[in-house]
C-alpha cells in the first residue's frame, strides 16, 4: 500500500522534471518579440519630412523596391551604436533607407544626422509615436526590411550589430 502511494507523487516529479528538462533544450531567443506585421503589407500612413517641407505617402513610397525601415532617435544611445550599420546598407549595398524620427526633437535629429552622416533616403518625424504605433514598434531602435512588394519581411528589435547585419544582407539577398 505504501509504495502505491509513492508512485503517484514520483510520476508527477517525473512529469514535472521532464517539462523543465524540455523548456531548456528548445531553442528559443527570449528577445525575439513577434510581429502581427511578418508577411503582411505595409502600414498606410502620412508624416512629415524631417529635411524637406513635404508630406511623405506609404502609398507611394512602398512597392517597388527593398527598403529598409529604421526607427531611432537622438536621445536613444543603441541607435547611435547602430547607424554605422545603418549607412553601410545605405552606402555598401545601395539600400533605400527610411528613418523614422521617433518622439524626438527636429532640431537634435538635423544636428545629429549631420554630426554622424545621413544614411536615410527620407526621414520621417513621429512626433507622436502614432506611426510607431501602426508598426507594432515598442521601443527603438527597431529595423524592419520590406520587401519589392510592399510587405514586411523582416523586424529586428534592438540595435543592428555585426550580426544582425550580416543576417539581413542574407534575407535581402533572398527577397531581391
């Protein structure tokens, strides 16, 4: 009788035991935020240029070629990090590059794109955080890569370093 009772308890340890055992051996990246937006079109949306007096229209902008979409801001210390990668897909890849300027200050951004270089074709202003909001964006920076189509194929969240470059370069290569 008493080892009956004690094959209960042990065959949920078991149980247990083999749950945790399990979770530790999947391969999983805890930073890895998914995104309603993977595969899906572009946001609709209209901003403000930061550089020039003229409204910016995703529907005119997105469809024909791959661009890359960074969101960054002068106050946010990985997306200085970053711009060096930044203008490499500008510079070295000849990549269309759409920075959103996000809860910023104009001023600091004309003067920060300056000091470090411009590596964006259009820079759009968030004031707001609204067009942030339609990209599901909840913390800068974050890169996303559209395809020729207009559809999203790709979201980091963080700072593009060494790595995530060379990852990119891969998918782009993939989606041209």
């Amino acid at each position: 009788m008493k080892k009956q009772l004690l094959i209960i308890p042990s065959i949920v340890f078991l149980l247990i035991l083999s749950i945790f055992f399990y979770l530790l051996i999947i391969e999983r990246n805890p930073s890895e935020v998914p995104s309603n937006l993977l595969n899906k079109s572009v946001p609709k949306f209209e901003a403000e240029s930061l550089l020039e007096k003229e409204k910016f229209l995703s529907l005119n902008e997105f469809g024909n070629e791959v661009i890359l979409v960074n969101f960054f801001a002068t106050w946010c210390l990985p997306c200085r990090d970053e711009h060096i990668y930044i203008k490499r897909f500008a510079d070295e890849k000849k990549l269309r590059v759409i920075g959103v300027n996000y809860k910023d200050n104009s001023q600091k951004a004309i003067q920060w794109l300056k000091d470090l270089g411009n590596p964006y074709s259009n820079v759009l202003t968030d004031k707001n955080g609204r067009i942030a909001i339609d990209w599901g964006v909840y913390g800068i920076p974050e890169t996303f890569v559209v395809s020729s189509k207009g559809i999203i194929k790709f979201r980091h969240v963080g700072p593009v370093t060494k790595k995530v470059y060379k990852k990119i370069n891969l998918l782009i290569k993939e989606i041209k």
